[in-house]
C-alpha cells in the first residue's frame, strides 16, 4: 500500500508539536522550507501495517501569506493534496482557532478537525459538543489530550481508516462560500474585501459557537492569576531577572558548566596523551603528531567542552518557552525594546546572543517583521557570547587583578550599550521605512511536554555540534599550519611563521588603539575563525603553555602570561582597548555562515563584518586616546 | 474612548477598529466591532497591554490599541 501521507496545521500554542512528537518520535526529520528560513518538519510512522508520513506545518493563525509561516502553508495546500490534512485545535481557545479552519475550508481542504486539551477546556467552563461540531462542518471531529499515548493512538486509527471523499462540507459552509465568493466580486477594493471576509468568518464563527459550544466563565484562571505578578508591574520585572539568573546559575554553575569541565579534563589528561603515545610508538612524523595534538584534539577539545553547557542552556530556555514564561518575557521587554527600536518578540534571541550569537542569530527568525529580524542579526555579535569570555576574564586577571569582577562587568556593559545604540542607529537609518509591532497572544501557562522540551532542544543545540566537527577542525588545522610553517618549511621559531607575517601586517591598523604587536594582530585574525581561539594564541604565541580558562585556573594563567614578554607588550589601558575592540568586532565565521543563510545575503553578511569591525576599531580608539587625555596609561 | 484609554479591570465593547497597518491582523485576531473585551494587566511602564478576548489573552500595545474605538462595559 502507498505511504499515507498527513498534514497537521493549526494556530499557534495549540499544541501541534506535541502531537507531532508523539505520533513520530526521533523519527523525523528537520529541514528548511526553500526560499525561507521556516523550519520543515517531517517525521514517519507505521501503524498497523501501513507507512504513514506526517508533515508538521508551521502554526500559523491564517493563510494571508503575511508572514513567511502563511506564506509556507499557503503554498504547501497550492502544490500539495496530502491524504488527510489534521487541523488541531486547541479547545480552549476553540473560537479564534475556527478562523483557520473556515479559511482551509473556504480553499476546498477537506480536514479533520482534532480538539487538543480538552480537559483544559473543561477546567476553564467550556464544553464543546463534538457531534454538533461535525455537523456545523460536515467534517470528522476528533479529541486528544495532547501527551497521552492513547489518545495519539486514536488518532492513527482515525488516519488509517479516514475517506475523507466520504465527507462533503455542510450547508453551513456551502453557504459561507458562497457569500465569500460574492464578496469577492463585489468590487469593492482590495483591502476592504479582506476586511468583509475576516468579518464573514467571524460571523460563522459565532453561529458554530453559539450552536455547539457552550462557555461558562468561571472567574479569573490560573493563569490570569499568575499573570497579574508574572506579567504586571513592577515584580514581573524582579521575577524575570530571578528566572534568567537561575536559568544562568543551572548552566554556568550547577549543571553545564561542571559537565563541561569534566568533558574538557577528559581532553587534555586523557584523550591527548593517549594519542601521544599511541602516535610515538606507531613511529608517526612528527610533523603529524604536532598537527593531531596540538592542532586537532586541543582545537575540536575546545569547542566540543563547551557542548554540555549549551545543551543545558537551550534545555532550560525550550523548557520556560514551553511553559508559556517566555511570551511574557517579550511582553514585559517591550517597553524597553522598543526604545532601542526593536520589538519586545526580539529579546529571545538576544539572550540567546549572551550564551552563543549561532543559535542567537537563527532565533531571529521567530521575529514578526523584516526589520526586528534584520536588527536582531545585526547587533547580537556585539553581546558577549560564551567564547569571548575567556577573552575578558584572562585580561582582567592579567590587568586588573583587584578589578576582575568590575572588569567582566564592565565588558558585558559595552557590548550590551553598543548593541543598544546600534539597533537605535539602524533603526532610525538603513531601516526607517519599515515599522516594528508587536501583537502576541499569551498562551495559557502549561506544564511542558518533557519530549517536545528535548527534541527542541537537540534541534538547536546540534548546530553546536557540527560546527565543532567541520569549522573549529579545520580552522585547527589552520592556525597550526599558519604558525608552524613558513616559506621554508616547518619551523619552531614562531616569530617567523606566516602567522606572524599575517599578525604584524593587521596590526599596523591598531597602533593608534595601543597594541600593535604581532601576536595581538594574528589573535584578532584567528579570533575572526572562533573567538575562543584569541586566548589560545595568545597563550601559544607569548609561549605560556597550558593556558586554562577555568576560574580556579585563570589566575595561574594571567601570572604565566605576565612573566612572558606579554607582560610589557600591554599598557593597562591598551589592555581595556584590546578587550573592547574583541568584545566588538566581527562575528566568528560561523556567525558569519549563519548570518549569509539567514539573511539570504552576501552583501548583509559583508555589512556584518566591515560595521562591526569599524564600530569596534572607533570605540577602541574612543576608549586609548581617551583614556591617554583623561592621564590613563 | 479608544482601547489606548483603558485600565486593567475594565471592560468594553469594540466600536470600530480603524485604519492602520495592523488592522487586518488584528481582525485576524478577533477585534472585531462588538467583541467583548476584558482588559487585564500592563507591562512595568502601563505599555503593552494584555487583554482577554473569544477565551484567550493577547498583548498588545497603546499606539496600536488607539486605532481601536470602544465603549465601556464596566469600570475598573
């Protein structure tokens, strides 16, 4: 028998992905939607015998093609006659759910209409009369509580044994169309014609609901309640700040970053002299033990340590997004967001920015509007994301070692007041003519599906991965081949390799900011590759071997540096300058990749790289000079 | 009085919602003339705001609400 295929569509929050992952598991796969950056979403599943493919459409509240999601699923019904197309339909919003519908409905669609939580809904005085349901439509109705097995069962019962041909819509509907076919050619202009349609439906809508739904208010709900501290005044303030640092303290403290280190101990004790060792007895060149060692492992270590703490990280953001907490996060946001001439929607993936700008610059297609999302891409790589940390942290102890914690601070305050004025800048220049809304449904607060809050989460954080496995290895090898060799072959003396030549060529351009030496010059290059990769040049070039990042480490680090010549190539206040410039400047090459992929664009990506650099180079000429006049050294 | 006007507590009765960039997505939405709307809670600085409308709860904020004309249900 041919493979079934399936659709599900529906509003947001209504819990379609829930269900999707229910019905296919680990069995799916995620891609992109061509010419958009929507995610695909398609996952297989057999029942009975029979292969069915279950595709999850974007959730959207129409198909008006006003965003990239309707304009995803208004063409997926164009191109395709999928077997059977599932609306659901979240029971207890069941009225504004409906619109959806009756637009399929208007397209010649033939659905099933699945009502999700309809315990919810009870809890919340509405009770919906199933059989006058079908009726009202003249299409199948069915239920699901969107976690429980039994109930997804059902529904790949329904699948299997659904002849939709059987279906035809009620008089009910006929007429709907009718009268949107009339008014349709009614004459009237374009937008006024949208407008009597939404009404039309609206209309429809009300009948259907005063005929088969029956709604009891039952007082404030929970999550009305929750929402008056949650979501109002001052203490939604207090408790959003509470929640994020809690949300930090579980990654960078209490869970992360401990796995991290155990991950990264795991590298540099165990993994490395293994393969030391197993390379010297192999008789391997030793070119090539160099090259594994300290190229590949110390390289791919790095970044591949750093995974527990993300993963941590977007296991506690897909949670609270599940919850419905972080929908109120943009609601209470706004006000300030849209100051710097964003919309409060944008704060998700700037949050994002201060873990890793990856992640930060994809999330950016959640955003409404061409322009929250152009501006969110472009000032997320000012945010001090995880890698430039190391940058900050080491400097401070290097520098300003009674200062350490004033200093870190300071350095995440330039990024974010840069970011700030960089998005009011944009905003009021490159992207004047375009309007920044926000309208957002708060959806009910909701325990979240402990699978969904995974899934999701591997989903994002695999980028991580990948990025490990193919850029940070070859930029490894990179960095070695660049300062082990010259034009005459391999060499030890690092001061004539060609990373020297590519460093005291860059730093020409920084002696106004105070450090043009060599080594700053070649770590702002390999910086460009991985910011993690400033450190660990440093480290090599100024010979310190062994350099750590880790708190309890850094200290040791900063006095190996300062006993090197390190110690003497940076005035306290060159140092300040230095960390701003790295705190600023260009987005890493992954960055960069997301970048071109996201905005679909070269030229943005070049923009990203020529305004970021500059903004930094100024602001670290601002800083040394200024600090010079103000009698700084 | 417009939606704009309104304080958290109050209810009222769409009147019209007139011309601006939003206004079919807020049709979308359900804001309709003669919608019955509950206005619930505010953002630190009064702006969003949220409202409960057909069962469910939107955010919005006052620039937009002020293209929306209402007649008040109930006070605050």
């Amino acid at each position: 028998m041919a493979t079934l295929s399936v659709a599900l569509t529906g509003n947001p929050n209504t819990g379609k992905s829930t269900i999707f992952n229910e019905l296919t598991g680990a069995r799916q796969k995620i891609g992109n939607w061509p010419g958009v950056t929507v995610d695909k979403k398609v996952g297989l599943v057999e029942y009975n015998g029979r292969k069915i493919s279950v595709i999850d459409l974007p959730g959207t509240y129409s198909i008006n093609a006003r965003s990239q999601e309707e304009q995803v699923v208004s063409d997926y019904f164009k191109q395709n006659k999928p077997d059977i197309v599932v609306n659901i339909i979240d029971a207890a919003n069941i009225a504004r759910n409906l619109f959806l519908t009756i637009q399929l409905m208007e397209n010649g669609i033939p659905l099933i209409l699945n009502l999700n939580m309809m315990d919810e809904a009870e809890r919340h005085g509405i009770k919906i009369d199933v059989k006058k349901l079908e009726d009202a439509f003249g299409m199948p109705v069915t239920n699901t509580v969107g976690r429980s097995n039994k109930s997804v069962r059902k529904l790949l019962d329904v699948f299997t044994n659904a002849v939709m041909t059987n279906y035809k819509p009620s008089a009910l509907i006929t007429e709907h169309i009718d009268r949107v076919r009339n008014i349709e050619h009614s004459g009237l202009a374009a937008s006024q014609i949208e407008e009597e349609i939404i009404s039309a439906r609206y209309d429809l809508i009300d009948k259907i609901m005063a005929n088969a739904v029956t709604v009891n208010a039952a007082g404030k709900t929970l999550t009305e309640k929750l929402d008056s501290y949650l979501a109002n005044g001052v203490s939604s303030l207090v408790i959003m700040v509470v929640a994020f640092y809690l949300m930090f303290q579980i990654a960078f403290n209490w869970i992360g970053q401990p796995l991290a280190d155990e991950l990264g101990g795991f590298f540099e004790e165990t993994l490395a002299p293994a393969a030391a060792e197993a390379m010297e007895s192999a008789g391997v060149a030793d070119w090539m033990q160099s090259l594994v060692s300290d190229g590949i492992i110390t390289g791919v270590g790095a970044v591949l340590s750093f995974v527990p703490l993300i993963f941590t990280l977007f296991i506690c953001l897909s949670f609270l997004d599940g919850t419905g907490y972080m929908a109120r996060v943009a609601f209470v946001m706004d006000p300030i967001m849209r100051r710097a001439g964003l919309s409060g929607k944008g704060i998700m993936p700037l949050i994002m920015g201060f873990g890793c700008g990856v992640p930060a610059i994809m999330g950016a297609r959640a955003l409404d509007t061409h322009k929250d999302r152009m501006i969110s891409i472009l000032v997320t790589p000012f945010l001090t994301c995880n890698a430039k940390v190391p940058i900050i942290a080491l400097f401070a102890a290097m520098f300003f070692p009674d200062n350490i914690a004033n200093v870190v601070f300071a350095m995440y305050f330039v990024g974010i007041v840069t970011a700030i004025v960089m998005a009011k800048v944009l905003s009021t220049t490159t992207f004047k003519e375009q309007q920044s809304t926000f309208l957002l449904e708060l959806p009910p607060y909701r325990l979240p599906d402990i699978k969904t809050v995974l899934l999701e989460a591997w989903d994002k954080g695999k980028g991580y991965l990948i990025k490990a496995g193919t850029i940070i290895f070859a930029m490894s090898v990179l960095i070695w081949f660049l300062s082990s060799f010259n034009s005459d072959g391999m060499t030890d003396e690092m001061d004539q390799s060609y990373l020297a030549g590519i460093g005291s060529t860059t730093a020409a351009v920084f002696a106004p900011q105070g450090f043009d030496t060599w080594e700053s010059g070649a770590a702002v290059v390999t910086g460009v590759l991985a910011k993690e990769a400033v450190v660990s040049t440093m480290g090599i070039l100024y010979g310190a071997d062994e350099l750590s990042t880790e708190d309890e480490d850094i200290e040791n680090s900063a006095q190996a540096l300062l006993a090197t010549t390190m110690g003497g190539a940076f005035t306290p206040l060159a140092a300040v300058a230095f960390m701003v410039f790295t705190q600023l400047y260009s987005p890493c090459v992954t960055a960069l990749g997301t970048i071109k992929k996201e905005t679909q664009s070269w030229k943005w990506m070049a923009f990203a790289f020529f305004y970021t650099c500059a903004v930094a180079w100024v602001a670290s000429l601002v800083v040394y000079q200024g600090g010079k006049l103000l009698g700084f050294e | 009085m417009t939606l704009k006007d309104t304080q958290p507590g109050m209810v009222v009765r769409i009147d019209s919602v007139g011309e601006s960039e939003l206004k079919q997505r807020l049709m979308t939405m359900g804001l309709l003339p003669g919608t019955r709307v509950e206005v619930l809670n505010s953002a630190p600085l009064g702006d969003p705001i949220a409202i409960r409308l057909r069962s469910y709860n939107l955010a919005m904020r006052r620039d937009d609400a002020a293209h929306i004309e209402v007649s008040q249900v109930k006070e605050a």
